[in-house]
C-alpha cells in the first residue's frame, strides 16, 4: 500500500474487505513475462497476469458497504517478502 494510499477508516475498512468497484478501463499487458528480482542478483523470469485477472483477485468484496473505486491501473513493481529475502516482482498499480 502506497504511503497515505488510504485516507479513513473507511477506506481501511474498504480496503481490508475487499470491496471495490471498477469505473474505467484496465490496461493490456505490457509484455508476455516479468523478471522476480532478489537482493542477491538472482532473478526468474514468470508469465505476467492480466490487470483484469489481478483486478477480479483483488476485488472480493462486492457487499454494499465502503468501497474503493478503481479508475485504471499501470505496470509497477513491489517488493515482497520471501523464503530467499526481499524480491521485486512485477505489480499492477491500481488507481482511484
């Protein structure tokens, strides 16, 4: 979660139930596959998700409470946790 990605408690609640709503376009894939990077130089090479795929994971909610609006979404990166250490993997940035 970008810093200040989330403004209230509702956006919180939203957030950690899963309750989206999409109002725009999501992108196609930039490219076939995406490179995992770790601190140690290593790197694998996966297929990509498309932002849709990833969108419908994400969005679980659909209740009538708070939700978060997606307008659209940009190829980015994150870095996560794993059992090797810290890896930058391939993300979809989602937008409101």
């Amino acid at each position: 979660m970008p810093e200040g990605g989330l403004r209230d408690e509702t956006d919180k609640l939203a957030f950690t139930t899963h309750n989206f709503v999409l109002r725009g376009a999501l992108p196609a894939l930039p490219r076939k596959d995406g490179e995992v990077r770790w601190k140690s130089g290593a790197s694998l090479t996966l297929p990509l998700m498309a932002a849709g795929k990833a969108y419908e994971r994400v969005a679980r909610g659909g209740n009538d409470g708070p939700h978060l609006t997606v307008t659209g979404a940009k190829p980015g990166e994150m870095t996560l946790t794993t059992s090797r250490g810290p890896a930058t993997v391939p993300a979809w940035l989602f937008r409101r």
